[in-house]
C-alpha cells in the first residue's frame, strides 16, 4: 500500500484475529456504544424519576416490569461526549499505524454496511486537507463523559495521546475546545476539560463494585452513526489483559466498538461503573466480550489528574511473580497464594525494612493478598509516605514488616550481564543442565552459577532455562557450583519435597523457578 495515501490506512489491529483492541477510531468515527438488548427478559428493576441533572441518583420504589431503560437514558445520555483530536502523523499511536486489507471500511465488501459505508462513512487515518505529506495530520476520535458541571471529563489516554488539539461534541451537538490535563498510561486514563460554562451535564462514579450478572448500559455514537444506547451485563470481574501492570478489568457482554474508547459504562441506578477501552475479536467487531476499567480505579486516578495532572505511586521495590502450585509444594504452603519476592532493589523501602529474596507477601495492613497482580494494584493505590503492614512468610514462619512507602520512580534500570561460556563447566544431569561458577564467567556477577547447556527434552527446558541463566539460589541457599547445586537437591529428596525452587537471574529479572525433582 502507498504509504503516502492516508486517506487508505486504518488500523489493521482492529481486523486481526483474535486480538485485544483498543476502541479509539481514526478519521472522525468514533464514542461509546453496546449493540446488544437484553432480549425478551424484563427484570425487577426500579422505575427513574425525570431530572434535568445527570447527576441526581436514581431513586423510587421497586417495580416488577418496567418498561425499559429510557427514564435513565434521558438523564446519563446528556453527560456523553464524543472526543475529536488532531494527532500529527510523526506522533501517530502505534495501533494506529497498521493497514486493514479493505482501505477503510471497516466491513467486508459485498455486505450490507459496505456499500453503506462507502457512501456515507468517513475515510480512517485521512490526512486533512491542505496538509503536505511533511505536514499531514491524523484525525480520531474516541469518547468521554463530563464528571463535573465546570467541564472536567474522563477519556482514555490512548484517545488523547499526541494530540495537538481536542474538541468535543455534546449529545445537544454543540461543540467544545478541550484541553488535556492529565494523562496516565499505565491505567490508560485521561482528563480533559472544557472552560467557560459551569452547567455541564455529568454524572458520578458508583460506589459499589458490580456484581457479575449486573446489568449494565452503554451510551455512545459508533462510527459516526449518532446517540447509540444498548445494555448487556458484567460478565466476569478481575480481568488481565496484558495492558498495563495494574489489569484489573470488567468484562461486559454489551458490544462495544470502534470509537467507544473512554466511554461510560452505567448501571440501573445511572453510575459509571466502569470506561470503555478494549475488547477481544476475531473480526475487529464486537463478538460480546469487551473490558472496562472499574469505576474505583478511574475515581483514584481522575482525582490525581484533576489536581496535579499526573499520578504518582506508592513504591515498594521488589520484583515479585505468582505463588504457583509448584512453588507452593516447595515451600510448604498450603494454598498457592500471594507474591513471592524475587528480589527487592538496593535502596528500596522493602529492601530498607528487610525483605528478602524467598519471602512469600501475604496480606497489606491485614488485607490477604491473592496473587502477585493484587499486591501490585494495592500498593500502587497508596500515596507515597503511606505507612504499610505486611505480612510474610519466611522459612516456614509468619512475622509482620512495618515499613513507609515510596514514590515510584518513572523509569527503574537494571544492568543486564553479558554471560560467556566457561570451558570448566559441569553437569546435572537430572535437570538437563549444563553450568559453571559465575566467577569463572565474565559478566556474570560473581554470584552463582551460569548454565551453559541446556538438555531440550529435560526438565529445565520446559521450565524455560536458557544458556546465560544464571542460578542464585537452589532450595533457599546459595549456590557457586554444580557440587552445591547436587547437595541442595539430595537434600530437597530426603525431605521428601517433589519439586524444588531455584531463583534464577534470567536477562534483567530474577525469578524464583520450581522444578520438578526426578531420580539423581
């Protein structure tokens, strides 16, 4: 394809299959929408009172039939916005940058939209006119929603990233400028805010956490088509996508598509409980399974933005994994639960209070922490200076660390080593493992021992240990050679344990490994 032609790009990201993908459109399409009706099922649900404001809660006695959502519509559709923004083509977002197969129609040709669109819709990725190829401009657009009667509305940060300019569309079809205040990447939020008026529509955040089964409405104008209002339900809670380290989604059956980015997600009483931001397809359409982000987490989020225009962090500083069902028999617990510490850095607040590398993170202030992912979402919550209790489980015993939080840095820089093969290298052959002393090796730190051959059909191997490896620690004591490294599994066998934990440098990061033990 002529990549000087704008005019025929679109994101291939939305066309692949069987991808996660961001809902922010290309070339003025765009805001929140869910296809998908409830169907011929009526539930008890409340009867809504009309209100001029967006934000009033949604009160009245409990009716067994009603008629449907429109009372609660024509008070949260008001509040929805849809966000316009001009991105330079240098600056263009990486999921913007892909090609699709049909120009830019977002449907196969010979189906009823097709034609469809190939009279009515508007060109993705279009370089506007006037622009040189030295100058061109992207446009796209996403959606929002106003969260307070002065102008600041929520949108995610892929729909404002890069851009040199934001305008906004209310459902009366007045049209704003915006400017962004705030944006944080790694929820994938944004705030925005139109000046000079004070009675903007908006609604607020819910308090409660949705229940699975919960119904949930959607308000929003995809591709361009206009006010769109759907409803569907929570599918599922907890939801890791791979988008961030804070992956904490709600899944939701309402289809949502392509321009529905930042868009609110309502339950029955008018609350946002959650923002639109992705959704996995084989097609690029909506198949039913789309993601949000809770309403607790853009609450915390939004409050920072709104004040400072950016978020800090608490900041613990270890580097921890999942307690797996192997690493759980290894160290004798009961449950496959909570994180396991890799490793804390130098100068750490952990590192300050005394964690160690082997220590499994139970609980924070007496919250039980379920897996790594959870002690990550909690501490990253907390304000710098907080004061935290955790919970530990070290060679068998329990014991509680006071300890003060950190900020977060922005960047964090591990040193990466250059291992090289040693020729005085020895064999444990149970592992499938070839290794040295890491003294004997350049670049390899001195700590350890470097694996220098892995067998591919050993158990090693399917652990995921590579040449360059370096192995800290086997069964929680230091190891400088392969002799060590036998001892620790003859013990590790007469203690009757069927797998043994390794922590392991592997690249940048250390990572505790549970192998099994088979015949010496």
């Amino acid at each position: 394809m002529n990549s000087n032609n704008r005019s025929e790009q679109t994101p291939r990201r939305f066309f692949t299959a069987r991808r996660l993908v961001l809902l922010a459109s290309v070339a003025g399409l765009g805001a929140v929408v869910l296809l998908a009706g409830p169907g011929g099922y009526r539930p008890n649900l409340p009867p809504w009172t009309s209100s001029a404001n967006a934000a009033d809660s949604v009160s009245g006695s409990t009716m067994s039939h009603p008629a449907g959502f429109a009372d609660l519509v024509a008070k949260v559709k008001p509040a929805v916005i849809s966000v316009r923004v001009k991105i330079p083509a240098s600056d263009e977002p990486a999921f913007m940058q892909q090609n699709s197969d049909n120009g830019n129609i977002p449907f196969e040709p010979g189906s009823p939209l097709y034609k469809f669109f190939q009279q009515f819709g508007q060109n993705f990725g279009q370089q506007l006119p006037g622009n040189s190829q030295q100058h061109e401009t992207i446009v796209g657009e996403g959606s929002g929603f106003f969260i307070s009667p002065d102008g600041y509305a929520v949108t995610n940060n892929h729909v404002v990233d890069h851009a040199k300019s934001v305008q906004v569309t209310t459902d009366n079809g007045k049209i704003y400028t915006a400017k962004v205040v705030g944006t944080d990447p790694k929820t994938d939020l944004a705030v925005i805010k139109v000046d000079g008026k004070n009675d903007f529509p908006y609604v607020k955040f819910a308090q409660n956490t949705p229940q699975v089964g919960d119904w949930v409405i959607a308000v929003g104008n995809p591709f361009g088509l206009g006010g769109t209002v759907t409803a569907g339900i929570v599918s599922a809670r907890g939801r890791d996508i791979g988008a961030g380290p804070y992956d904490d989604y709600i899944q939701i059956d309402a289809p949502i598509n392509k321009g529905n980015s930042g868009g609110p997600a309502f339950d029955v009483n008018g609350n946002v409980i959650g923002v639109n931001t992705a959704i996995y397809s084989p097609s690029g359409g909506s198949v039913g399974i789309g993601f949000d982000i809770p309403s607790d987490t853009v609450r915390t989020v939004v409050a920072q933005l709104e004040k400072t225009g950016r978020v800090t962090r608490g900041w613990l500083g270890v580097q921890i994994q999942p307690v797996t069902a192997g690493i759980a028999d290894s160290l004798g617990l009961k449950k496959a639960e909570g994180a396991l510490v890799d490793q804390p850095q130098d100068g750490s607040p952990a590192a300050k209070a005394g964690i160690k590398s082997g220590d499994v993170i139970t609980a924070v202030n007496g919250a039980p922490v379920k897996d790594a992912r959870e002690l990550a979402r909690t501490i990253g919550t907390m304000a710098p200076d907080s004061s935290v209790k955790l919970d530990i489980l070290r060679n068998g015993q329990t014991k509680t660390v006071d300890l003060t939080l950190g900020t977060m840095p922005n960047d964090q820089q591990v040193a990466q080593a250059d291992t090289e093969h040693s020729q005085q290298t020895t064999g444990v052959p149970h592992l499938g493992l070839t290794v040295a002393p890491a003294s004997d090796v350049s670049g390899a730190g001195g700590r350890g021992v470097v694996v220098t051959a892995v067998d591919p059909d050993g158990p090693a191997a399917e652990q995921g240990f590579q040449t360059g490896n370096v192995i800290l620690d086997v069964g929680g004591k230091a190891v400088a050679n392969a002799g060590d490294v036998r001892n620790a599994l003859t013990e590790a066998k007469a203690q009757g344990k069927h797998e043994i934990l390794m922590r392991v440098k592997m690249g940048d990061a250390t990572r505790f490994v549970a192998l099994p033990l088979g015949k010496a």
